[in-house]
C-alpha cells in the first residue's frame, strides 16, 4: 500500500486562524486516511478524533503529524506511513460524521488518551464541555462515561469527573484553575458573569471569586497586537475595575511559574477578606 503522507507536518503557532486551518488541514488527511480503509468500517482514534471535532488537546496528547483509526481484529497489518492502526474485537461504532469521516463518540476518544496524566484529561474533559458549540452537556458526558465502563482508560476519567468545569473556553483556563486548586485554594467560578453598573455592561470573567471580587484571566495570544481588541480589553479591564473587582492576568510563559500565580491570588484574597472583616 502507498504510503499515505500526512497534510501537515508541524504544527501552526498559536492563534484562532491558525489553529482552524491545522485543522482543516488535517481533516483532508483524515477523508483520504479513512476512504483508502473504508472497506475495513474504520472510525478515527483518540487524538485524530477529537483533533478533527476541534477539541484543543495539550501538547504532549495532540499528533497531527500522524492519523490514528481503530478497525476490527484480523484485518491487514500493513502500516502505511502516517497512520497508525488500532485493533478492536467489536465493529466500531459511529457517533457521528464530519466531512466524511467517521468518529467515535467524543468520551470514547477521550478515554482512550494514552499516557495522559489526570490533569490533562481534565483540561480534554473540559474542552468536551466548552463555553462556545459545547461537544456534550455534563449529563450526557456522564452517561456516555457509563456506557464505556470496563474499557481501558474508564475508570482513570470517572476518577476526573469532580474537577470538571463546563464553560471554560481554552485549556489553559483549566490549568489555571487547576493550579490554584492544587495549591490548596478554593476553586474559582468558571466563566462567572459580572455586571459593571458604570457602563451597563456584562462581562464573563474566566474564573472568579465572587465575594472576594478577585478575577483571574488567562492572556493568550489570539489577538495580540490588534489594536481594536486591546481598546475593547481595556475598557473591559476598566470597567471591571471600576465596579470594584481586581483582575489578576496569568499568561503562557507565567504558567511555567505557577508559584507566582499562586502567591498573587492567594495574596489578594487574603487582602479583600482582611478589608471585608475589617468593613463589618
């Protein structure tokens, strides 16, 4: 068999734009990898599936280079290049279909994430739940979690399911909050809404402590150096200033640290719990 060259072959940088054509990119591969295997009734595997569903996987999990599949026992074993093959006892059932392709349901690829640590299957587990075109609701993830029991990787994501947060809108959103949460603090309200009376505005904060008024946001790059977009966050950082609240920003390199992001929430906690003891 031809071998069967990945569409790309690094991934893009970071940003919306070049993330959506990654994907597109990589689905073409996908259409070409699944009609040469059609015969055989595949459906795509783990990272491809959730690639193509457009579910932001951390680093160490996504593989665009190569198109996993999972097809019945017995079949070929030739191995073309670029894609890898794996084997089931059952036919592989389809959830649902996206330019051609076949896909598992969105928790079966999810439990079968080799090699992923407890915290990076939150942040996937998250990502099924976004804020925006949300793959599954909590209950339906949690019953599709119960028609998998017994498969390899069940258990490790039912042991997950507490930490979950539906309506986060990037990953590392959720390390934030798992950082904090790890360290000992409380865990933040997850795209919590704040209304700004001096502009009659609402906002959503990515995670916040309500009483507290303390906001933390993840910066990420999408819009770097966009003027429109820098005038529209700093009104939004204005206002939210305005109606008392204190925004801590937490960047990508400033993850690498996450002490430091401990210690500036941990921080202005203590300092509006001290003023509100203080005001009563």
């Amino acid at each position: 068999m031809t071998d069967i060259a990945p569409a790309l072959t690094a991934p893009f940088p970071n940003g919306t734009a070049d993330r959506d054509a990654r994907r597109s990119r990589y689905l073409a591969t996908a259409v070409a990898v699944t009609a040469r295997y059609r015969h055989k009734s595949p459906v795509l595997f783990g990272p491809s599936a959730l690639q193509v569903l457009g579910v932001a996987l951390p680093t160490s999990l996504d593989d665009w280079e190569r198109v996993h599949i999972l097809i019945p026992q017995g079949m070929t074993r030739t191995k073309p290049r670029g894609v890898v093959c794996h084997r089931t006892w059952s036919a592989p059932t389809v959830w649902r279909t996206i330019g051609g392709v076949p896909l598992p349901h969105p928790v079966e690829s999810w439990i079968q994430l080799r090699g992923a640590t407890e915290d990076e299957l939150v942040e996937v587990g998250d990502g099924l739940l976004r804020r925006r075109h949300p793959l599954l609701t909590p209950d339906e993830l949690r019953a599709a979690l119960i028609d998998v029991a017994g498969r390899p990787g069940a258990t490790r994501v039912a042991r997950i399911l507490r930490w979950l947060r539906p309506g986060t809108d990037s990953l590392y959103e959720t390390r934030t909050r798992l950082i904090l949460v790890h360290a000992g603090l409380p865990c933040p309200v997850v795209n919590l809404p704040v209304f700004c009376g001096s502009s009659g505005r609402e906002y959503h904060v990515d995670m916040g402590y309500e009483p507290e008024r303390v906001a933390v946001e993840y910066d990420g790059v999408d819009h770097a150096g966009e003027r429109r977009q820098m005038e529209i966050d700093a009104r939004r950082r204005r206002d939210l200033q305005d109606e008392g609240w204190l925004v801590i920003t937490v960047t990508a390199d400033q993850l690498r640290e996450p002490r430091q992001i401990v210690r500036s929430v941990e921080t202005a906690l203590h300092l509006r719990r001290t003023s509100l003891r203080q005001a009563w």
